[in-house]
C-alpha cells in the first residue's frame, strides 16, 4: 500500500544524527506549544500528533534505527511503498490504545494504532495518574454585579480527552461566587475545575479573572467611584441639594453655597466594598457648572442685571 512519507527529523526540525538529548529538548518546547489545549490554532491538534508521532519513533533508538534504513532521499510527502518485509512487523509500544498513528507510521511499524507513552517525558508516565493542567477564562460583569456579588453562571468550553486518544469538545455550566470586594483584574480560583487529568488524575484548577465593563456614569479607582455632576450658576451660589444616583440608590447630594466649577464633592461610604470587610470608598463627585446655551431675553435681562450689580471679578 502507497502512503505518504513522513520526515521525522523535518517534523521536529531536527538534524538525522541528532542525539537523544537533543530530540528531547526539542519536543518537549513542540509539545507545549502545539498543545490543543493552549493552541486554538487551525492545523495545530494535527501539528501535535505529528509531533508526538515522529518523537515515538527517534526517541527510540530500536525504532529509530529501522526508520532510518529506508534512506535519507525521501522527502515529506512523498508516495512511499514500504520495503518487503516492513508490513505487519509487530514493535511493542506498552499496552496503552489511544489511536492517532498515521497510515505511514502503521505500514512501517506494524499496523500499531496507539498513542501509547507518547507524552512520557512532557508530561510524565502516562500510565501514571496526573494532574490536569490549570486554566484561565474571563468574567466580564457590570459595576453594579461587583456591587451586589452573588453568584454567576458561566459556560466553560474544553477539550475533554476521549478513549481513543482525540481531544473532544465539551461544555460545561459551572456556578461562581462573587464575593464583595472584587475590582476590575480579581483572579478567583475554582479548585478542579480546570483541564482534565490523564491516567484518572484530578482536575487542574480553574481561575476566573474578573472584567469590569465601561460604565455610562461611573469611574472606578480602586475602591472609589467617580461620576461627574452638572448645576446652575445660581445652584453653586445660593446652594441647594440634588438628587444624584448612586450605587445605594437616590439621594440628596448638598451643593454648598459657593461651590466652584471643577471642585470634588465626597459621599463616604457610598464606594466599592473593600476585600474581606464591610468597610467602602467613597463616591467622589465633580461638579460643572453650566450656562444655558440658549438663554431666553428674561434671562439675558436678569444677568445684564447680575452683571451690573455685582462687583466680582472671576480674573482676580
């Protein structure tokens, strides 16, 4: 049977006569970077069986040594008969059946379809239990979400290993708790509820970073919040109080007579909850004074007036 040649020494990027150390160093990097589970590229799980594959081959000198007789002429991809006496060879490759070998690996090397131990030294024994690997998602949550806390629903897509040895997409529901005191960037750790361990090894853990979403009002400084508040000229000289919201609900924010444009009014209290505690920040408040952009003649009339009167001089 014709079947594409593989080059195993092109696959790793390696030279033919490189030593055993060598081919190690090199598949371990290749190993983690293709990973389908830190790899979302297209083409990378393909990238990881061949991998895998050439590095089952040269990482045996027995192997190693038959697939070198075929001859350094070949190149990859090639149609490639096997020689007489290749086909049905029986090599032994422990008694793992995960699948995943190629037509060219299995007409050389005896028909073997497992993975076998191909992950030993990245990962460790594959006949060993192991711990899966920890994984990292982003929870985007409103102001008023890491206000509240509370629990939230997210839906976690992985790629769950199956008996044959493939990577299998799966989604799964998981609950998180907020708790008070989280800001934007907050890692919550959800133990073993990461990437699946090999060999019925425990899961890895999960963190869940925390997102705040923009706000249409507010800012967020640390524990602090900042919304901007607009009032009238004769508010900020006469004084009055205002509704203003806030993340308590309504209430009445004092403006103080004199208030100037650009000042900072705080509201202890009324901020973000601090880690671990009942104590908050503060709702930091800056005040703009506005002019009508369209004043009405009786308006015009009573500033001329104002400006007549008055002795104040904003420029001393």
């Amino acid at each position: 049977m014709s079947v594409a040649y593989k080059d195993y020494y092109k696959i790793l990027g390696v030279d033919r006569d490189a030593g055993q150390d060598v081919i190690r160093k090199v598949y371990r990097k290749l190993a983690k970077k293709f990973h389908p589970d830190v790899n979302k590229e297209p083409g990378a799980e393909q990238k990881y069986k061949d991998i895998n594959e050439a590095y089952e081959v040269l990482k045996d000198p027995e192997k190693r040594q038959k697939y070198d007789t075929l001859g350094s002429d070949w190149r990859e991809g090639d149609t490639f008969t096997p020689p007489p006496g290749y086909g049905g060879v029986h090599m032994d490759f422990g008694d793992e059946d995960l699948g995943g070998f190629s037509d060219f690996f299995r007409s050389v090397f005896g028909g073997m379809s497992g993975m076998g131990n191909m992950e030993d030294i990245f990962f460790g024994s594959a006949r060993a239990p192991r711990k899966g690997r920890d994984q990292e998602v982003q929870l985007h949550l409103s102001l008023e979400e890491i206000f509240q806390g509370g629990r939230r629903s997210i839906i976690l897509e992985t790629r769950e290993p199956s008996p044959d040895g493939r990577f299998a997409s799966s989604k799964r529901t998981l609950n998180v708790n907020i708790p008070r005191g989280v800001t934007d960037g907050t890692r919550l750790r959800l133990s073993g509820q990461g990437s699946p361990g090999m060999g019925g090894g425990a899961r890895g853990d999960l963190y869940v970073r925390i997102i705040l979403k923009a706000h249409s009002r507010f800012e967020v400084d640390g524990y602090d919040i900042r919304c901007g508040l607009n009032i009238s000229p004769w508010e900020a000289v006469l004084g009055t109080s205002v509704p203003l919201e806030t993340l308590d609900g309504k209430v009445s924010l004092k403006i103080p007579s004199g208030t100037q444009s650009g000042q900072t009014l705080r509201l202890r209290g009324k901020g973000l909850y601090h880690k671990n505690s009942s104590n908050r920040g503060d709702l930091l408040v800056r005040i703009q004074i506005v002019v009508p952009s369209e004043p009405t003649n009786r308006e015009k009339a009573l500033f001329e007036s104002l400006a007549r009167e008055s002795g104040f001089d904003p420029r001393k």
